[in-house]
C-alpha cells in the first residue's frame, strides 16, 4: 500500500465510518450480517454499539474459514525457549483439530457460554488452543501472566469468579524453569469456587495433583 492510498483510507473511515467499517467486516464469516454498522452516542448515558444484530465467532475466523483454501498452510510457528530444540510449524488444519477437541474437553467438564476460565500458561501452542477453544464455546478466558506469584493468581481468579484452570506442568524462561502448578496449588488455597484445574504436560516435570479437581489434558 501505498502512502497516498493509507491516507485515502484514512479519510474515507473519517467521513463515511459506516461505509468503510462495514466493508472491512465483510472480510469477516458472519453467522448473520449485522442490521446497523455503527450506532454510538457519547451523550450520558454513553451507548457505543457496533455490527448489532450481528453474529459471529473469533475461533471460526481464526480457523474454519481458512480451511478450504489454507488449510495445509502454517497457522502458527512455535520457537521453544530452548535455542536448540526444534521449531514447530502448525497447519490450520492441525490447529482447529486441537482447538476442536480442547473445546469439547471444557465443555465435558461443564464450562458453558459466559464462563471465565482462567490460563496461567507459558508461551506454548496449547495457550493458543485455550484461548481459541474458550472463544469457540462462548466462554471467556482470563490469561493471567506466567511470571505472577500465588496472591497475585488468586486475586484475578477471584475477581472473574473462574471456577475452571488452565495451567502448565512447569513453564521454561530465559533457561529458568517456572514452577506454574505448584504456583497454581498455592494460590488456590484462597479460592475456593474453582473446581476443575486441567494440567498441561509441558516440561515433564513433577507436579502434584489433587485428586477430584486436577486432570492432565492428554
């Protein structure tokens, strides 16, 4: 693109918003093509609304609608922490397999649209596959940074009220291993509503499980 065509673009999302947001989102897979692209007032009460009367889902997007065309291209490269393992390149075809059956994992242990799942993950594929796999059934996901402590953890589960975990076995930093479930054992010392955690095998390292609350995701 060129500079003079950026800016065009600029100018026409600037004067005919509807227009323009409503042709961009036609790159979209919409369930059902929304009735108004845009009706916002930033009068009191503020009401901002965008696409109503639209459906759609991030993870279809993400994956189904390449599938036909794309599907055998790479969705993903993974780089490992380590510099000398392998790189990982992953398919789309490959990807909406995983997040297809990560999704049906959630929902056999009960988490249903409107439910927050909360991901204390590394930078790993299976973190990818949570988050699309959540999108996919409706439910929200909390990702909670790798490196926070036991409190920190517990304060952001309880303040979605997730009652379901996401979490690695050990995570890998800068040549440093992370102990993320031990992390996780601890912090839900304090938060009692969570029912399921659902362990990912990442490093292999030895972890403790409690039984009737953890699973391991293979």
């Amino acid at each position: 693109m060129t500079p003079e065509a950026y800016q065009e673009l600029c100018k026409k999302a600037a004067d005919q918003p509807e227009t323009f947001w409503g042709e961009v989102a036609e790159r979209l897979a919409w369930f059902k093509k929304w009735d108004k692209v845009k009706n916002t007032s930033f009068r009191k009460p503020v009401s901002v609304k965008w696409y109503e009367g639209g459906e759609l889902n991030a993870s279809f997007n993400c994956l189904d609608r390449h599938l036909e065309k794309r599907g055998s291209k790479t969705a993903l490269i993974f780089e490992p922490d380590q510099p000398n393992a392998p790189s990982r390149k992953i398919t789309y075809r490959e990807l909406h397999e995983e997040v297809c059956r990560f999704a049906n994992v959630l929902k056999k242990h009960g988490v249903k649209k409107g439910d927050c799942v909360t991901l204390y993950m590394p930078m790993i594929p299976e973190t990818v596959v949570a988050m699309l796999a959540c999108a996919r059934i409706g439910a929200v996901h909390s990702a909670v940074f790798g490196g926070f402590a036991p409190d920190s953890i517990a304060d952001r589960i309880l303040n979605c009220e997730s009652t379901f975990v996401v979490v690695a076995d050990e995570g890998r930093r800068g040549g440093k291993t992370i102990a993320l479930k031990k992390n996780i054992d601890q912090a839900l010392a304090k938060t009692p509503a969570v029912k399921t955690v659902l362990v990912v095998t990442n490093t292999g390292g030895a972890v403790t499980m409690t039984g009737g609350r953890d699973a391991w995701l293979h």
